[in-house]
C-alpha cells in the first residue's frame, strides 16, 4: 500500500507503527496505517493477517 519515498516500515518491521496514517477515526479509536496495519489509541494492534498485539503503554513510574 505504501507509495512514499522512501517506504515505510512493513507489517511485520519491529517499527511498524511508524508508518503513514492513511484513514483515523478518533471517534472510534483506531487508524489504519499505509502498511495495511490497524493502531488503536490504547495502543493495541491489528496486524493485516488477523494477528492482535496486545496494547504496550509503557506502565506509570511508580514513587
């Protein structure tokens, strides 16, 4: 799907999110990314095979 210069980051890259927002629906929570790749706000994944990655905040400091 990507068509930058240069490409960004596939699917299955360890930086995928880096890829280009192609649609966002924040009223929904989620955009779909040039990589075929779906991002929700709480940072959980969908990758184009049907493959979930759990969301991966970083977790709070703690005192």
């Amino acid at each position: 799907m990507c068509q930058h210069t240069p490409t960004c980051p596939s699917a299955d890259s360890p930086d995928r999110a880096a890829a280009h927002v192609v649609a966002t629906h924040p009223e929904q929570g989620w955009s779909l990314l040039c990589n075929a790749l779906l991002v929700w706000e709480d940072t959980g994944e969908l990758l184009p095979d049907g493959q979930i990655v759990a969301p991966h905040r970083p977790l709070a400091a703690t005192a």
